[in-house]
C-alpha cells in the first residue's frame, strides 16, 4: 500500500501540491491525470524520493520494491538483453554467487531462491518484453550504444518491466513508441501483477490499462474509482454541479454586498452593514468552473479543388542514391481522404510523408500534384527550427507578409487567436513557451492560408489529454484532406477513415479497422519469432504429428482467448460499467487480467513448439 499524506510541494515562491493525500491499495492501476505543469511529475519524484517534500509523508511497505524507468543508463556495448536482465540486480548478484560459493548449503539455498524467482525463464521474459517493444530477434544481442535516444528509451522501459516491482512508476511510457509498441504495451500493463501508476497522455491507454484515476489539480489530489472516461464523465458532473453552486453564491455575495453599499452610511444600519461585511469576508467562495480545458483550435476551410490533388505513380523514394526506402508507390490523395498511415518506426511513414509535402524527390517514377494545391506540413521536429529570440506574432506576420505585405495587425491576431494565443501570449518569446504551445503555434503556421491537404507527423507528442481532444475535434471540423501519423490509437480512430501499412519497402491500404490491425500486427510477431527461432538451428528435425496436433490445439486456444479478450473489453468500456456493483467490477477485471495471462502462457507454448 502507498500512502501520501499532508505532502506539500514547493518551488521558491510558487506551491506545486499543498497538504494533499492520497492511497493506493496493494494492485490497483492508477491514472496520474492533470494539465501540463501541474505537478504529476513532480508527485512521482516525491514518491521515488528523488526530491524531498518541504510537508507531509510518503509511506510505503518496506518489503515491497519501488521502480521507474532510468533516463541515465550510461553508454555502454553490453547487449540488449544482458542490460535488460542485469536489471534485477538480486537475480544477478545470485548467478555471481553461483560461480564464487564454494558451501554446498549456500549454494542449494542459492539455486532455491534463483527457481522461486523464476531465473531460468528470464531470458526468455527479456526476449519477449524487447520484441513486444519493437526489437527484432536479432537485434537482442547487439550493443546498447549502436541505438539511437528512442530505441535506448524502450530498452529502459523493457528493465523497469522485468524487474516487476510491487510499485512501478511510468511517466509518458508510450512517448518514444510506435503504435505497434503501444498496442503491446497496452496488453502488458493490463496484466500487470502489481500496483501500477501511470503518468499518460495517451486516453486510449489509460483506458485499457487502469481502474483509478488520481487527478493532479490545484495543487491538490483527488482520488476517482474507474478508467479515464469514467473520471471525465464523474469530474463533469462534477464541476457541473460546482459552476452552480458558485452562481447561487455569487447572487448571495450581490445581494449582501448591495445591502453594505446602501446602509453603510446610515447610523441606524451600519452595525447590520458592517457584519455583512464582515460575512463577505468570511464566505468560502466556491472557484467557477474556468474554462481551463484545451483551447479550441480551428483549422481554416480550404476553397474546393478536382481531385485527385496528388497522384504518386510507379514512385521510388529514398535518401541514398540507389536505395531507396519505398519503392514501387501507386497512390491517389483526393480532396476529402482521411488516411493514417501505420507500420512501425523506420519502415518509412515520414519518408512517404515528405514525398507527399514535395520536401523530397523521387527516384524513380512520377508524382503530379494540382497545381492550385495548397499543403500544410507537420513534423514534430520543426519545434526545434523555431527562432525562439522572437514572438508568436512577429514570425506570423513575417510568414503571412510573403502572401499579404500589408497585412493588417488583426487578422495577424485573429490567425494566432484561432489557436489559442492571447495577446499577452502571442507577445512572450518562443523561448518561453511549452512543448504544447509550440505545437499549437507550429499548427497556426501550416494552416494560416487554409490548405488543401494537412500533412501530420506525430502531432499530439507535447499535447495533454484536452489538447488532444480539441485537435481531433478541429481535424473533424476541417473540410479539407488530412494524412497522418500517429501514435495515439484514439486520434487514429475517431479522424482516419482509411489506413495506409508502410511496411518492408511497400504502401498497401489495410482494409480493416485498428483491431484487426491489432489482430494483424499479433500475429505478424508470431510469425515473425518463428522464423527468428528457425535461423537459430537451421537442423531441427520437422514435427512428429502429434507435436502438430498439440500445435493446432493451441492455436485453437489462443483464437478463444482472443475473443473472450475482446469480449471482456466490450464489457469494460461500457459507460456505465464503473457504475454497477463494486465486487463484479472487481470480478471482470480479475477475468480479464486471467485472460491477458492464459494468452501470453498460449502464445508462448505456440512459439516454442514452432521452433520444436
């Protein structure tokens, strides 16, 4: 059990969290939820004990092992796996010993504590918790140092996973997958045997994956039962019934305050005036529910133009000459499409991204683009090309004034308003700004001549959960063609109507939805472990038939799960699920939970009796 009490929180001047508390019971999954900046990190920091509270307590059980992800594992050439199960420190002490102990007794109690830790399936858990994280086979025993800062990341999450502490911290874990990583991710954490609480902006996660949520507000903790569409619909209701309460209070205050200012001159009423005043003062002023959700973005409606805008005909595409990364590319974007495109990382998403904005050139093959059209480009790296010396509104009117010299301050004003920057904001250095902000200002700038085609190369990676909700909404809104790249599977559904697989050289339209994209990439890893374990012993004699048959019953097995899986979800993403009794929604998460695990085991039996 965790226990926070009475903690405060500050830096200089300014209170991060004021003498608030909360439980976690032993299990539970929890949702750490706020806007940006209001303190989550900062909780999980006070909780890990990497910064110290300036009020209040952090208690937990002495027994139970605290985890997070290190953001500090140094430049090394160990491989992958071996960092992955050098993670466990205690596991790895133990196999020391193991080659040091010469005392019969100690080394029996040695291997004893190895079995009851389940030391011999180790690496095989490692192996499964790098791929599931995007890692190829082959890639396991390769050097740490030979991958980039993203790929370190999940090398980083993969040990915090292995270890399984009783209490594991994750702040943004999805933030440097694709996906296809997400989705297993997703899966894992639900079937995670201990407490988890999870810092996420990420709605389709936290839904999958938690049954509380602690939202980090006011500098205050509030404790909610259920997934995150449960604590929105509960905090709506919520602040409904607040925004009521201060109204009445207010008219209360208007009309004291009305009776001070007429009798307080008068002899007769100035001792009634002044314990009104005195009752102003006193009164505990419910906050009106401030419209502190996510600005609303806008993005301008484009003038109708033929379709197809684009064709892309025989195309191939590169960086290197003679090698390109697509090849072959037969495409047609018309004025109304809504693709995402889906595939892991490095099989080329932005590559066709590029080709597409005309920031990159063929090798071969043709592209034709109207010649009326009009793109606005997205990349989450353009945040880096900002000149942060200057204002919002300076590099908007400079922008605009290559169209429209004598563009009025205005409409300058109006561009950056439909985004949600304020004078005062617009006015602040870019330096100043948050990864959100410069998001939303990156936004303005692609669409201030409202284009035809909106380009999207991962948008919403330093967006909160409201941002989030108010670009998916805008996106609806826009009237023109959108493509985009994503990680965020709740974005993907509710603005794609069309999926593009980038995938081994080639765009092929996946024709399906995001679960049987799901299905599809689940059993493209099986496959894909089956051949990885084939390579490894090239003579491994083929099957007798009754090792087929027991294969068949397995696979027969991982389809039922598979359903009841889906069935389960079906049930749990009800709106009124967390509603009911408390002991059946305690009753389906254990069974779902049984499930995700009776899944892996299967799924595990099947790889191994594929390799034979």
């Amino acid at each position: 059990m965790l226990t926070i009490s009475n903690l405060t929180y500050k830096i200089g001047n300014r209170t991060i969290l004021d003498d608030c508390g909360v439980t976690v019971m032993d299990g539970w999954k929890v949702g750490v939820v706020g806007v940006n900046g209001a303190g989550k990190s900062t909780l999980f920091k006070l909780i890990a004990g990497e910064i110290q509270a300036d009020g209040g307590t952090v208690a937990m059980n002495a027994q139970q092992r605290l985890g997070m992800v290190r953001q500090d594992i140094p430049e090394t050439d160990t491989p992958l796996i071996d960092l992955v199960l050098a993670a466990n420190e205690e596991m790895a002490d133990l196999w020391k010993a193991t080659e040091t102990e010469s005392d019969p007794n100690k080394i029996a109690d040695i291997y004893q504590r190895l079995s009851d830790m389940d030391a011999y399936s180790a690496p095989a858990k490692a192996s499964r918790l790098l791929t599931g994280l995007g890692f190829k086979e082959h890639e396991l025993q390769e050097p740490f140092s030979s991958f980039s800062g993203g790929w370190r990341m999940r090398v980083a999450l993969a040990a915090a996973l292995f270890v399984e502490p009783e209490i594991l911290l994750l702040d943004e874990p999805t933030n440097h997958l694709d996906l296809e990583a997400i989705m297993w991710l997703e899966s894992y954490l639900a079937s995670y045997p201990h407490t988890l609480l999870i810092i996420s902006h990420d709605r389709e996660v936290l839904n999958k994956c938690i049954d509380h949520v602690v939202h980090v507000d006011k500098q205050t903790l509030a404790l909610y039962t259920g997934n995150y569409d449960t604590f929105e619909r509960e905090r709506l209701a919520s602040l409904g019934l607040q925004q009521k309460m201060f109204e009445k209070q207010q008219a209360q205050r208007a009309h004291m305050q009305q009776f001070v200012d007429r009798f307080k001159a008068q002899a007769t009423k100035a001792r009634q005036a002044q314990s009104r005043v005195k009752a102003l003062e006193r009164m505990d002023l419910v906050d009106a529910v401030i419209a502190d959700r996510a600005v609303r973005f806008v993005f301008p409606n484009p003038a109708k133009i033929a379709s197809p805008m684009i064709s892309i005909d025989n195309a191939d595409v590169g960086y290197t000459e003679g090698i390109p990364v697509l090849r072959q590319l037969h495409e047609n974007i018309d004025r109304d499409d809504r693709i995402a495109l889906l595939g892991a990382n490095g099989n080329g998403k932005s590559t066709l991204m590029k080709l597409i904005a005309g920031k990159l050139d063929v090798m071969n093959g043709e592209v034709r683009r109207s010649k009326k059209l009009r793109i606005g480009y997205f990349s989450q790296h353009q945040t880096e090309e900002l000149n942060v010396d200057s204002t919002p509104y300076e590099e908007m009117q400079d922008l605009m004034r290559k169209k429209i010299p004598d563009v009025k301050e205005s409409v300058v004003r109006a561009k950056l308003g439909a985004f949600g920057f304020s004078r005062d904001l617009a006015d602040n250095r870019i330096a100043s700004l948050s990864g959100g902000e410069k998001a939303r200002l990156l936004f303005a700038f692609m669409s201030f001549d409202a284009p035809h085609l909106l380009l999207l190369d991962e948008p919403t990676n330093h967006l909160d959960i409201d941002a989030r909700e108010a670009l998916v909404q805008a996106l609806n809104a826009y009237e023109g063609a959108i493509v985009i790249v994503s990680h965020d599977p709740n974005m993907v559904e509710r603005v794609a109507d069309r999926l593009w697989l980038v995938k081994d050289g080639a765009c092929i339209h996946f024709d399906g939805d995001l679960e049987d994209y799901r299905k599809f990439t689940t059993q493209a890893r099986r496959e894909e472990r089956k051949k990885e374990k084939k390579k490894k012993d090239r003579n491994t004699k083929a099957p007798a038939p009754a090792h087929k048959k027991n294969t068949d019953e397995t696979e027969k097995k991982i389809t039922k799960l598979e359903q009841e899986k889906k069935n389960m979800e079906e049930i749990m993403s009800a709106p009124k699920f967390y509603e009911g009794d408390s002991q059946k929604i305690t009753e389906a998460q254990n069974k779902y939970n049984r499930i995700l695990k009776d899944l892996e085991i299967h799924e595990t039996a099947w790889i191994e009796a594929q390799s034979g």
